[in-house]
C-alpha cells in the first residue's frame, strides 16, 4: 500500500510539471518585462554604465533562467534524483522500498519470537514480558523507518513537482527570493534522500549482525534482549533523525551563499 502511495507521487509530479509550467513561464515573463523596464529607469536616472552592458548582463541571467525553466523536468529531477542514488550506493542496499525495510523487521521480529524457548518463558515470568517486548521494538522501529521513507520519497516528488512554479520567480530582483527558496529546498530534499538511503544501508547491514546475535543470544539473558532493542531504537532514531538534521545545515549554509543575480 505504501509503495502504491509513493508510485501515485511520482506521476503525480510529472502532472504537476506539466500543469504549473505554463503559469510559471507567464509569471516569469511578467517579472522579466518588469525588471527590464526598471533596468532602462535606473540607466536613464543614474548613467553610471552603458545600457548595452547593462542589458546584456540582465539579458543572459534572464536566458539562463528560463532555460531552466523550460527544462526543468530534465534538470532538476535529474540533478535530486541523483543525490538519492548517492545515498542508495550504500552497500547493503537494494533501493528505497519501504515493503522491504518493514519485511525486514518481521523476519527479524519472527527470528526473536522463535528464539525464545516458550517453556523457558512460561518458568520465568520475566523472560515473558522480554519475549513480547523485543519482537515489538522490532517492528514498531522497522515501520516507522519505512513510514520515513515513504514521507521522504513523497516530498521529493511533491517539491520537485510544484517548484517548477516557484522558478517563475527566478526573473526578478524583487521575486528572486521565491526562486532561491525553492532552489534550496530541493537541494535540501535531495540531501535528505542521500542521507536516508546511507542510513538504511548501515541498517539493513546492520539487519544481518542482529539476526546473527538473535541466533547466538542466551535465553535467560535479559540484559542481551533489552540492550539489542535499545541498539534498533537509537537505529531508528538516526533514520527519523539525522537526514533532516543534515539537510537542514548545508541547504541553509547553500543558501545563504546564493546571491541575487540581477543585483548592481
């Protein structure tokens, strides 16, 4: 079911594309008359260079941008799809599939459930409690991750569909702001994606270690079975976690660096 959900996202974001861009272009041609108009009154009221410079330099940024725009598809997806497969490199990882990380989880919780002597359960209360306990860590943990995965994939597609609408605004000195947002939070959305499939590829590396230490555990070893669960909870957490964090930092670092291009 979630992997359906995540396939709809992705032809969505096409439509999206196909749906936005002729408003986008009509937006950026609005501005783009604007700021060349501006353009003539600040050459007419200050004089400080040549309109022939001071036309050629706007002219270029303003071709830049609506080639951007007119290939966004071919460009910006490309370019955040790519930074996913950066992520997906990790050894150990097959590809963003949020079935596979949740299947992973059952084999594992199953593997605990089976290990667990259930005679040695029913004589020692405690190792009861324990036997329930680890298979659920287990499977609570395995399916938030891959409900991450599917909130991720998901704004992927949604930020690469609506932002070519936002790239409308890239013909302005006073809309670049809309543009340099957009350009930023697909950076970010790219970054976020790497960093998931990094961590799900330690994870399910990670996935074959706890199946060999299920396969070796003690029975009655409490402290074995809690200490396990907490290693997949502190896991979990770094996959809800740490993409965010990351994304956060260098798209803001990113975009704090991008200057306004129609400035001086």
């Amino acid at each position: 079911m979630i992997d359906f959900v995540i396939l709809e996202f992705r032809e969505m974001h096409l439509d999206l594309i196909a749906l936005y861009l002729p408003t986008a272009e009509a937006i950026f041609f609005v501005f783009a008359g604007l700021e060349l108009a501006w353009g003539l009154v600040e050459w007419a009221s200050q004089s400080q260079r040549g309109i022939t410079a001071l036309f050629t330099g706007r002219l270029l940024v303003l071709l830049l941008f609506h080639t951007i725009l007119l290939e966004y598809d071919d460009l910006a997806s490309p370019i955040v799809l790519w930074l996913g497969d950066l992520g997906l490199a990790f050894p150990g990882w097959a590809g963003f599939n949020p079935r596979e990380i949740m299947l992973q989880g059952w084999v594992l919780a199953i593997t605990i459930w089976d290990r667990m002597d259930t005679l040695a359960t029913v004589l020692f209360p405690p190792a009861y409690i324990v036997r329930i306990l680890a298979p659920g860590v287990v499977l609570m943990v395995h399916y938030v991750i891959s409900i991450k995965v599917a909130i991720v994939l998901c704004e992927q597609y949604l930020a690469l569909g609506s932002g070519v609408l936002f790239m409308g605004f890239s013909s302005s000195k006073w809309t670049w702001g809309a543009a340099k947002g957009v350009i930023a939070y697909l950076v970010s959305v790219g970054i976020k994606v790497m960093m998931l499939g990094v961590v799900l590829g330690a994870i399910s590396l990670m996935g074959v270690r706890w199946l060999e230490l299920v396969l070796e555990a003690p029975y009655f070893s409490m402290s074995y079975w809690l200490t396990l669960n907490v290693e997949i909870i502190a896991v979990g957490y770094l996959a809800w976690r740490v993409p965010d964090k990351v994304a956060k930092r260098i798209s803001d670092s990113f975009i704090a660096d991008i200057q306004n291009p129609y400035r001086g």
